[in-house]
C-alpha cells in the first residue's frame, strides 16, 4: 500500500483553483468563464 502526499495550500477568494471545461464548482466555489474560483478563504 503505497501513500500519496496531498498538496494542499491556503487560498483566498478569487483565486483560480482550476482551468477547464470538465469541473464543477463545488461548497466555497463558483463558476467564471471556464476557471473555478475561490468564495472564501481555506485550504484547497
């Protein structure tokens, strides 16, 4: 059983998270043109 280290990092909001077409925006993010962004401040 192998372990993979997860990145994580602080974000603020309106910080880009991800680019493209094949995401949605999940609790905390919204939809801008083909990027999701950050609404609050936490760990992404």
């Amino acid at each position: 059983m192998t372990k993979e280290k997860i990145e994580r990092r602080i974000v603020i909001p309106g910080e880009g998270i991800v680019k493209g077409e094949n995401y949605l925006p999940g609790e905390g993010t919204e939809k801008k043109g083909d990027e999701i962004v950050t609404t609050r401040y936490g760990l992404a």
